[in-house]
C-alpha cells in the first residue's frame, strides 16, 4: 500500500529475530528516551537511576529519587524538565499494557510480557539498540559522565554542588572534570569526529539556581 514493504516473517525467522506481535506491547520510541534523559541530565550512575520507584518522580520540582551506590543513602537529583516528560507518557503507555501501578513499584519496565522491572543489563540492552541506530558506541558510563562535564563546566554551578548531585566521595574528583583538556570532552567519543545529540534538557531543583543548571541539547563527543 503506498509503495510501503510489508515485513517478511520468514525472512525475520531466518535472522533469529521475534515476528512483531501482541507480546511487543510498549514502543521503544518513549521507553528509551525516558531512560536517556534523565541518565544525561542528573549524571546519576546507570544501576542507581533503576533503583527508583514511581513515587521518587516529582515533576513538579524536577527531582528523582534514586539510591545511591555505596553508601545506599536516597538522594532526589535536579533532573530535565523533559525527562519527566518522557517518562510520563512512558508511564501512561505502559499502565495502559498492564504494567503494575503504584508508589512502591518500579518506574522502568521490560517492554515484553511478562512485565520485569528492568534491570542493568536490559537497560544496557537498550543503549546497544540506540548505538546500531545511530552508529556510535555509547556506555552507560558515557551518558552520567556527559553529565558531570557538563555540570563541572558550569561557571554558575558551585563545585561542591556538583560533587553532591554526582555522588562523589571527594571534592578533586569532581575538580578533575573541570580540570580535563577540553579536548578530551565526553568519554563517549571513540569514533572520532562523530557527533550525536541527545534531546535538549533544562534542569533546575531546590538548592540550585535553575539558570545554572540550565544547559543546553547534550553532545557526546
């Protein structure tokens, strides 16, 4: 119809790869930018951002709750204005499929039946299917340090706030970021000359002047 191709199921059993059915029930076109605008704006390591519930998301005062990795101690992180609104119409698609729903149940899912909260190897999953798409090689440990060059880099931002958002147990860590030739800039950047963008993100939360955690569309270079 209009010239479109029709999927070949055959060819698609040939390639090992699962026919697009009723199990295939949430798009990964919300699921994966609900992940990946909020792992590059509040720098928060991959396995702690899974560690939130539904009740961590505040919209209203762009914070996310997260445990954080070693001292196991919640932290709520400035987060973008527009990863809350990814990951609200992510939410509102996958409670629609049946996704449990509830304060104490996980934010992030599986896109197959049966429905599991996702865990750090299906979120990496997910980053490999945004690499093949775009053609880089991104880490999860790409996208939160992205974040903290970011942040370290901001003439507004007090480096000791940037240390508390990032998690780091001491302060020359965090100068390290500043420190850094800008022309080793995002760690992300094995395939030289390449350059991918990620949706822009503002943040802003209590504590922090949203002028100054406001920057601009993300690059990792």
């Amino acid at each position: 119809m209009g010239g479109r191709r029709t999927a070949d199921p055959t060819r698609t059993a040939r390639h090992g790869r699962r026919p697009a059915g009723p199990e295939t029930v949430l798009a990964r076109g919300i699921h994966d930018p609900a992940l990946l605008a909020f792992w590059v704006s509040n720098g928060a390591r991959a396995s702690e951002l899974l560690t939130s519930r539904q009740r961590d998301a505040l919209p209203g005062e762009q914070l996310l709750g997260v445990i954080r990795k070693g001292t196991r101690a919640f932290q709520q992180l400035p987060s973008s204005p527009d990863a809350f609104v990814w990951l609200r119409l992510y939410q509102e698609e996958a409670w629609r499929a049946g996704v449990p729903r509830g304060a104490h149940e996980a934010p992030w899912w599986t896109l197959r039946r049966p429905f599991r909260p996702l865990g750090y190897h299906a979120a990496r999953a997910m980053l490999n299917r945004v690499n093949e798409l775009l053609g880089s090689n991104w880490t999860l440990h790409d996208l939160r340090h992205t974040a903290a060059y970011r942040m370290a880099r901001d003439p507004e931002l007090a480096l000791t706030d940037v240390q508390w958002v990032l998690g780091h147990a001491h302060l020359t860590t965090t100068q390290s970021l500043r420190d850094a030739p800008r022309s080793g800039r995002g760690r992300g950047a094995r395939g030289a000359g390449r350059r991918r963008h990620c949706p822009a993100t503002r943040t802003g939360t209590q504590g922090h002047r949203a002028g100054a955690l406001a920057p601009i569309g993300v690059s990792v270079q």
